[in-house]
C-alpha cells in the first residue's frame, strides 16, 4: 500500500496508489487493488543488498520459519512495486533512497525484471543499490481458502513514495492507476461504484484513522499478522463464506450459484505493496 501526503480527496488522510486491473483478466478483472505480485523463486538470493532490520527480524514478524523466506516475502513486495509502479524502495547507501527511476536505462532493466531475465539481486547490484527494508511495515495477511483451486498466501505492507519519485502504470494487467484516500475508496466500494476484494477493502479501512503517511508506518508494528483465512460451512442448500473478524464480508451462495454478499458482491482475491507466495503447491500470483 503505497501511501503519499498530498491527497485530494476528503478527510485530510493520505493517497493511496490503486491500480485496476484490465476487465480481460480472468481473475478480478475490473478490480482496484494495489501493485505487487508473486515471490520470484531468485528473491532470497543472499546477494540482495539490505538495509534495515535483520532478517531474522523479519522472520519473526512475518510469522515464518527461515530468514530466507522473510528475505524472499519482503524482497517481492519491493520487486514488484518497482515492476507495477515505477517506484523503487532502494538507495545507495543505507540512509539514502534513489529519487529519479525513470529514462530509457531504467525502463530496460524494469522490463527485464517483468520478463525474469534479471533477478533482483542482479539488478540492485548493477545499478548499486541495497534494499530498504526499513521503509516498509508489514499491515496485514490473507490466505485464500482451502477449497479454492488457486491459493494465495499474502503479505499487504505499507511504504510512503519516496521524495522525487512518481508512479506510472507499468502494469501490463492494469489499465487505469489512481491516488485515493483509504476512506473515499472504501466509500466508493460500499456505494457500489469501485469493484475490490474483500482483503483490499479491509486493509483501506484500517488505513482510515492516520492521517499523514508517517503516521500510518508508525502504527506498522502494531498491526496484526494473524492470518485472515476463510471459512466455509454448508446451511440448507447454501454454501457459507466468512472470514474470521469479517463478518461484512460473508457470502451465502445458494445451489442455482446466487450470490448474496452482506456489504458487497465480491470474492477473495489476492490483494497488495503486497508480496504473495504459493500455499499448498498452488501457483503464486501478483500483490
């Protein structure tokens, strides 16, 4: 969830840069999500240059077992923002972040990240650059239910643009991009006039209450990791989704396949600055 200060929306919160994704995508086509994609099996390549907590301490907070997969999870979240957005959370030097990312040279090696004909590692170190892990929070965790065939277990974290840098939609899966406040989109969500998931919406509505960016990743660490998984029961004729301490979002969904969502019509989907990995073999995707 990338977040800027200069929003001119309602409620004097910060932007948060959206995405929708192209109508001809077969999953959440006309969607609004965030940039962020699949863990590249090269994103816990010990060569990445880092900056910021230990892995170790990623690990910790992440909820997984090896510094390798904190490394793989966070490195994805900002491989992927670079690839969908333009905007690269790395600088020189621990305490600096690069503040122009566009030119023709950059678009290149940007492209050759999309293509996987350039790892992360490969790309920090040519343009001499360490990773800052210290300018993302880890926000929230969503893993997709058992019972669907594509399963997606994913991190959304919070990260303020860097000063200079500017988004661009560099996705090929999106076909418009958007800075909006948490609330207005929300609101539009629960209007009827924006289509997002059920993770998406929820972690804009815990994005409401700060009002600057700093102010948003300072409250970071206090989020909740504990993952959001759904559930599914049979009632009558009718197959139940709900997510644990989501109730707005529980789904009745009848044999004839009616949909009667409480507070939307939509369905779980990966959803953020996200990273995801695969869960039970399945195939990993976007955040």
């Amino acid at each position: 969830m990338l977040l800027r200060d200069d929003a001119t929306g309602t409620g004097g919160a910060p932007a948060v840069h959206m995405l929708r994704r192209r109508t001809s995508m077969a999953f959440a086509g006309g969607a609004y999500a965030y940039p962020g994609g699949g863990v590249d099996p090269r994103d816990d390549d010990r060569l990445v240059g880092w900056a910021g907590p230990a892995l170790g301490t990623w690990a910790q907070r992440l909820g997984v077992t090896t510094p390798a997969e904190a490394q793989a999870i966070v490195c994805a979240a900002v491989r992927e923002t670079y690839e969908e957005a333009g905007v690269l959370l790395a600088g020189p030097t621990p305490g600096t972040v690069v503040t122009d990312t566009t030119g023709d040279d950059w678009e290149a090696d940007r492209e050759a990240l999309v293509a996987r004909e350039l790892s992360f590692a490969e790309f920090l170190e040519r343009r001499g650059l360490v990773l800052r892990s210290d300018l993302l929070g880890a926000w929230a965790r969503w893993i997709t239910p058992e019972f669907e065939p594509r399963r997606y277990d994913t991190w959304f974290f919070a990260a303020a643009l860097p000063a200079g840098q500017r988004t661009r939609n560099a996705s090929t899966e999106a076909d418009r991009t958007v800075w909006i406040t948490p609330g207005d989109a929300a609101d539009g969500y629960d209007r009827g006039e924006l289509l997002m998931m059920p993770p998406t919406v929820a972690t804009l509505r815990t994005l409401r209450p700060y009002a600057t960016a700093a102010e948003a990743l300072a409250a970071a660490s206090a989020q909740d990791l504990t993952p959001v998984l759904a559930q599914a029961r049979l009632d009558g004729d009718e197959l139940v989704l709900s997510w644990p301490g989501h109730e707005e979002f529980t789904k009745n969904i009848s044999k004839a396949g009616k949909d009667e969502t409480r507070g939307g019509d939509e369905t779980p989907r990966k959803g953020g600055t996200r990273a995801e990995e695969k869960t039970d073999g399945a195939e990993g995707g976007a955040v």
